[in-house]
C-alpha cells in the first residue's frame, strides 16, 4: 500500500538502513486439513472465536509460541479456541474443526533490514 511504503521509507532514511521483502525457506506452523475428531479433552477456559483459518493464523502469529503460521487449510468455519500452551493442545481443539498444525519447512515472504555501510 501507499502508507506502508512511506512509513518503510520514513524507517530507512531515519536508521540508515536497506529494508526489502524477499523470501525464504523456514520452519512454520501449517494449518491443514484433517478428519474431524470429536473433542473430549478438558475444559479449555476461556474460548476465543475466529472466523476462519486465516484470521486463527494471523492471530497465532502474534503469540510467540509457535512460528510463522501458514494457512493451507483454508477454513471458513468459526472456531472457537480456548487457552493452550502446546501444539499438542492446540490440535486437540482444532480437529473439532478438521484442521491441525504441524511444523514443517515452507518459503514464505520476508521483511530483511540490513545495515549499510
């Protein structure tokens, strides 16, 4: 968009710096599909509602937790989430909706700041 190219401007004229997008090959976190899978687990607490994968994943991105989150599962369901500490808890919960996680290598785009001389 127009702002953040001002603002990425504004941010390397201010520190002196390169910033450009690439990509590359790191470890994610991959929603994928899956059966669907009763969940019988505890009581979760608290339960979140995302309308979709895709906004579970920009949500997850914001924890530290787990890395990048790539949405291959594409669903449009409304989750509802409790609390979780593990991949393995979050997986119980997701498939009720017939997705999971699984940490796996995928190229995905990048912001690289580089210092110049």
């Amino acid at each position: 968009s127009i702002q953040a190219g001002i603002i990425m401007d504004d941010f390397v004229n201010l520190y002196g710096v390169r910033a450009y997008e690439s990509t590359k090959k790191m470890p994610c976190l991959v929603l994928k599909k899956c059966p669907v899978v009763d969940y019988d687990g505890k009581d979760v607490g608290r339960k979140m509602t995302y309308v979709g994968t895709a906004v579970l994943a920009g949500f997850l991105d914001y924890t530290t937790i787990f890395p990048p989150v790539v949405d291959e599962a594409k669903v449009e369901t409304r989750l509802q989430i409790g609390t979780y500490t593990t991949l393995e808890d979050l997986n119980q919960q997701l498939a009720a909706y017939g997705v999971k996680g699984q940490v796996e290598q995928r190229e995905i785009k990048v912001l690289v700041i580089e210092e110049v001389d």
